[in-house]
C-alpha cells in the first residue's frame, strides 16, 4: 500500500472519484436504457423525451472524465440513430 503522504493522499482522491464515476456512469446506464425501452414500446414522444435528457446527461459525463469523449459520442450516435430509426 502508499507508504509516502502524497501517495496516501492520491489513493484516498482516486477512490472517492472512483466511487463518484461509477454512480455516474450507472446513472447514465439508467437513461439510456429508458431511451432504448420506449424505442422497443414504439413511443416516439417518450423515447424523444428520455433521448433529450440522456443526451445532456451522457455529454457532461464525459466533460467529468466518467467516460472518454468519443465513447459518449458513440452512445450518444447510437441512441439518436435508434429514436431516428422509429419515424
């Protein structure tokens, strides 16, 4: 385990922001699934309504460091391209 006060103090950082992102990242889990659940229902007002949230949301995910910018533009093309695919 750390032995020096900085490396101390770097482990206790890295878990309380390991502990942060992954309630963001379940989160943003949540969201999208909601997006995907009112695409299978085929209510394109609901899967409009939840894409609208989960897109701001997946954007300031990746703003935080939770996920790698291009992997939020992934999720972000990917639930687009499915609530567009409903029309």
């Amino acid at each position: 385990m750390a032995t020096h006060k900085s490396a101390e103090k770097r482990a206790t950082q890295n878990e309380k922001r390991s502990v942060r992102n992954a309630s963001l990242r379940s989160s943003i889990k949540t969201s999208m699934k909601a997006v995907v659940a009112s695409v299978a229902t085929k209510d394109k007002e609901a899967a409009t309504k939840s894409l609208q949230s989960a897109i701001p949301a997946i954007a300031r995910a990746a703003t935080s460091g939770a996920f790698h910018k291009k992997t939020a533009s992934r999720r972000i093309s990917r639930l687009t391209k499915k609530v567009n695919a409903m029309k």
